[in-house]
C-alpha cells in the first residue's frame, strides 16, 4: 500500500503545484473595468456652474392715471442682494441657480394726494395677509392693475403674482387700496377647468 503510495505522490504532488501556480493573483476583467472607472472618477476635478436669473438688474416702470381719480407709479425691479437658491447635481457636476428677488415700488395718488406708497415684496406681503402663509420660497413675477375691478369698486385693486423657481407654483393675491390708502388682501382662488 506504502509502494502504491509512494508511486502516486509525485503524481500528487506535480498536479497541487500546477494548481497553486496557475493561481497567479490575476484580476478579472470585470475588476480591472472597476478599478479603472475608479482611478478616472477620483482624478476628475469637480466642476461648478453658478448661474443667475436675470443675470443683470433689471427695471420696468409703469404710469397709470384712471379716470375715477386715482394715479398709480410701479417700478418693478431686480433686487442684486436678495435671491433664492436652488442647487442640484449630477455625477461630477454641481448646479447652483440664485433667482434674484423681484420688487415692485408703488406709489399711488387719489385726486392728487399722495395715499399709498411702499415697496411690494414678500415681506410685505406676509405682514399684510395676516396668515401663516409662507412666501419665502416664491419671487415676484408682476404687479398690475386690475382696471376693471378698480372702476367698478372705486378702490384701486392690483394683482401681484409670485411664483416659485424650478417649479409650477403660481399664486396671486388681489391687493385692494382705497381713497385713504388703507391696504387690504386676498388670495386670488383660480378655477381649473
């Protein structure tokens, strides 16, 4: 049995070799793909991109003189130091888009006395809602005058619309002002048909 033993060992011994030297450490083709994509992931350099909108200030000024005695001046204009930032980021690139402010100063006469005058902006839209709503997240789009509303009430009603960068949110309020200068709001509920 030792003799069958001793014939078969070099046997034995000659295949354990071939195998533990054909086992070279060598990756697979799957790992080297990988290590590559790792290598090259690791040297890129991030890249930024800063964008603003408008990118440069912007101003547009509006006289109205309406027949039941009122004088309206809206200035809308962008504010440089006040913006909303909405970052985003794909694999090796990171967007940040700062979508400037947009204000509206008012001035308003009613048979050529001065009533109403005061810079339309989210702040003041808050402080004269009265609610809980929150507008930080919204910029100004525009503020009008809703002629018809005005001649029919004999208040001076503007419309400011607002809405919120990168997405489908509008809102509008109706911003009622009478002979006085007394300044009242309301949500404007538009129907979807």
């Amino acid at each position: 049995m030792y003799k069958a033993l001793l014939k078969i060992l070099p046997i034995l011994f000659f295949v354990t070799s071939v195998i533990l030297w054909s086992c070279e450490g060598r990756k697979s083709k799957n790992d080297l793909l990988q290590e590559s994509i790792s290598k090259y992931n690791d040297a890129l350099v991030p890249v930024n991109i800063i964008k603003y909108y408008p990118e440069a200030y912007t101003e547009i000024v509006k006289d109205s003189i309406l027949s039941n005695g009122f004088k309206v001046k809206i200035k809308t204009f962008t504010n440089m130091d006040k913006s909303i930032t909405k970052v985003s980021k794909s694999h090796t690139t990171k967007f940040k888009d700062h979508f400037r402010k947009i204000e509206s100063d008012v001035v308003v006469y009613k048979n050529d006395k001065l009533i109403f005058k005061e810079t339309i902006n989210n702040e003041f839209l808050m402080n004269h809602l009265g609610t809980s709503e929150d507008l930080k997240n919204y910029i100004g789009n525009d503020i009008y005058i809703n002629e018809e509303a005005t001649l029919n009430t004999n208040k001076l009603v503007l419309i400011a619309s607002l809405y919120k960068p990168k997405n489908n949110n509008c809102i509008s309020y109706n911003i009622i002002i009478d002979e006085h200068g007394v300044c009242t709001m309301n949500k404007i509920n538009y129907a979807r048909t």
